[in-house]
C-alpha cells in the first residue's frame, strides 16, 4: 500500500453506504433522553460523579493507578484495534460500551447493572461498517465526556485543543484520577487503557499527570487514510440525516471526526485550521483532509522532537506494519507498555490482522500527486519512504 500505488477498484471509499449501514446510526429513545440530560446537565454531572466516588470510596482505597496506557491517533489509523487487543490482556480494564450513558458515575451504574438480567448478545458491526463486530462489553473510547464536561471548549475549532505540561485543573484532575481508579475497581484490572483520538493534542498534559503513562500513536500511510477518512465521512453524513438524532449522539460523546458537524483538532495554527475548513466547505474533501492529515502528524512530531520524556513515552505504530509484521510490531507495543504477553497469545492476535480488503481508495493521478505533495513531508517524518 505504498503511496505510488494504482488504484482501480469496483468498491471503493467513494462508494455509497449500505443500506444497513445507515441504519446502525439509530439512537434508542432511552439512551438519547438520559444522555441528553447529562450533557445539558454537567455541572449536576459532575456533582453525581462525586457523589459516586464517596460511595465508591472503600473498594477504590487501595486501588493505584499505574502506568495508564493511552492510544491516540487520527480516526482510521488503527486505535479500536490496538483497543481491542490490549482489552484482552487479563490486567487491562477499559471503558466498554455498556458504560455509556451514564459515564461520569460508573459505579451506580455498574452496580444498577449487575441486578439487570443479562441477555445472549450477538456481535453486531459497529457504525462504521468496517468489519468490526461489538458486544455491549466490547471496548470502546468514552473518555471523551469527562474531558468535555471539565474543558467545554475542548472541540471548539476556533481556539486551539492543545493541553501541555503548562495546563492546570485541579478539579478535573481529582475527578479524572477517580474515575479511572473506579474503573480498575470495577473490572477487575491493574493497567488502566484508554482510546482517545483527541489525546493527540493532550499527550504533554497526560504525561505531566501520569509520567510513568506509555502512549501507542498508530499513524497510516496518507493515501488510504485519507480513503478511509473520506469513506466514513461519507457514511456518517447519511446515517445522520437519516437518523437526526445519531448527530446530536455523536456530539454527547465527543465525536466530531466525522458528520454533519465534522470539527478539526485545532492544534494551535489558527490559519492550517482556516484553511482545512475552507477546503471542506468548498467540496475540496482530498485537499482538505491531506492538509488536516500533515497539520495533526507534524504538531505530533514536534512534540515528540520537543520532548525527550515524551518521546520515551510513546511508541509510534504504523498501520501498514501492523497489519504485515503483525508479531514483531505486537510484541514492541506490549513491551513498550509494560505488560507480559506469552507468544502464542501474540500468534494467535497477528493471525486477525489484515489490511482492509472490502474497500479501496479511488483517487485519480492528480490527487494522489495532491496527497503526496502535502502529506510527504509528514509521513517522512515517520518512517514511510517513496
């Protein structure tokens, strides 16, 4: 998947989404009504938040928080998967997708759960209609409602998202320390892991709170992540007008990547931002996304310049070499983040690895030289050659 690549397919990332696909965006009424609330309600959120954590308080007593473990990259570089697999690990605990809404009290709420009889699930695709197939206790990134409810400007694309070792909230910081605390509690683990694509912009502030913290940062080759990026903002635009109530979801969970709201990280450069936005607005989707795709990998890569300490802390994964060096790239991302993965575990994970197959990009020559124009530079930078 090099970006020289000739690509002609029948199905590709400009496709129409499936009938079924859209139909995955629909909101049950419940879930929409009791999200709503917290979301219009967060300081009254936040105030059932803490009540939670006093009558959490004897089973998290004794509960550290180590080593928290965060993967963070653009969408569709790779995030649920490495989620999935680190979810497995017997001391990893996780938020699931069971845990929302009522994320800020997982502890009433687990506790509401565990006296609701539980019925056989089947896997179902998820929204984005990529092949991956989740249960209520399938992993799944809902960090995003904490940081929203203490930073309410965090998706504003008018002011920069980026938190550095500069940034101070006491208040959210005791929050988000008990939160996490509640979960290990919970579910059983000693290794607290998130997926937060946002975190990009947050990786200093992170390691300031946690400096023992390991990050995973999987980036992808431009020409299918842009594909990628592309196809599902495609499928997101037709399930939520199809289901005006899945836009107002994506936006109570911090979802802004892709959609009828579709929101840039702001990642400090007001005129990048500008112009990204242009770009979109105008019908210019390649353009705009290339451009989008370098601005967040070369804030990234100037952090990881800037800082030793970060640098140490993160390990940056390409996609294409997951996928094709499946073990040796595992085997550095469990070592990397501390946790003991015995070998036929790792076969048994690389054999489910594969580069995507029920889609192809279908740029024309002049936007692949587009692509590569703007986004080589960047990918450079990590390790792709011509």
């Amino acid at each position: 998947h090099s970006m020289n690549a000739t690509l002609d397919p029948k199905r590709t990332a400009r496709s129409q989404p499936s009938d079924a696909a859209v139909e995955s965006f629909a909101v049950p009424t419940w879930m929409h009504w009791l999200s709503g609330w917290q979301h219009k309600h967060r300081d009254s959120a936040i105030g059932l938040g803490n009540f939670d954590t006093r009558l959490a308080e004897d089973a998290i007593a004794q509960v550290d928080i180590k080593a928290p473990i965060y993967v963070a990259g653009l969408a569709r570089s790779g995030t649920t998967i490495l989620l999935e697999l680190l979810a497995e690990h017997a001391d990893v605990s996780t938020h699931q997708y069971r845990d929302y809404p009522p994320v800020m009290t997982p502890w009433l709420w687990d506790r509401w759960l565990s006296r609701v009889p539980e019925s056989k699930e089947d896997a179902k695709e998820r929204a984005h209609g990529d092949g991956i197939s989740v249960t209520s206790r399938s992993p799944e990134a809902f960090e995003e409602v904490l940081w929203m409810a203490f930073f309410p400007d965090t998706h504003n694309p008018s002011r920069s998202n980026v938190l550095n070792e500069t940034t101070k909230h006491p208040q959210f910081e005791t929050f988000y320390r008990e939160h996490i605390r509640k979960l290990l509690a919970i579910r059983g683990g000693s290794r607290y892991v998130a997926k937060g694509n946002y975190n990009l912009m947050r990786l200093e502030y992170l390691l300031k709170l946690f400096p023992d913290a390991r990050f995973l940062l999987p980036i992808r080759d431009p020409v299918w992540h842009i594909a990628s990026l592309m196809k599902q903002q495609t499928l997101f635009e037709a399930g939520e007008q199809a289901h005006p109530r899945s836009l107002e979801h994506m936006r109570r969970v911090g979802h802004f990547e892709f959609g009828l709201d579709r929101r840039p990280m702001h990642t400090g450069d007001d005129d990048a931002i500008r112009e990204v936005q242009d770009l979109w607005k105008n019908g210019r989707e390649v353009e705009g996304w290339a451009k989008y795709w370098a601005m967040v990998y070369t804030t990234v890569a100037n952090q990881l310049d800037a800082s030793p300490a970060l640098h140490r802390a993160c390990q940056v994964i390409r996609y294409e070499a997951l996928c094709k060096h499946s073990e040796q790239v595992l085997n550095a991302a469990y070592a990397h983040c501390e946790l003991e993965v015995d070998a036929p575990v790792i076969h048994a994970a690389a054999a489910r690895l594969k580069l995507p197959d029920y889609y192809q990009p279908a740029f024309e020559a002049s936007e692949l030289d587009l692509i590569r124009r703007i986004t080589w530079p960047t990918a450079a930078r990590f390790g792709y050659t011509d």
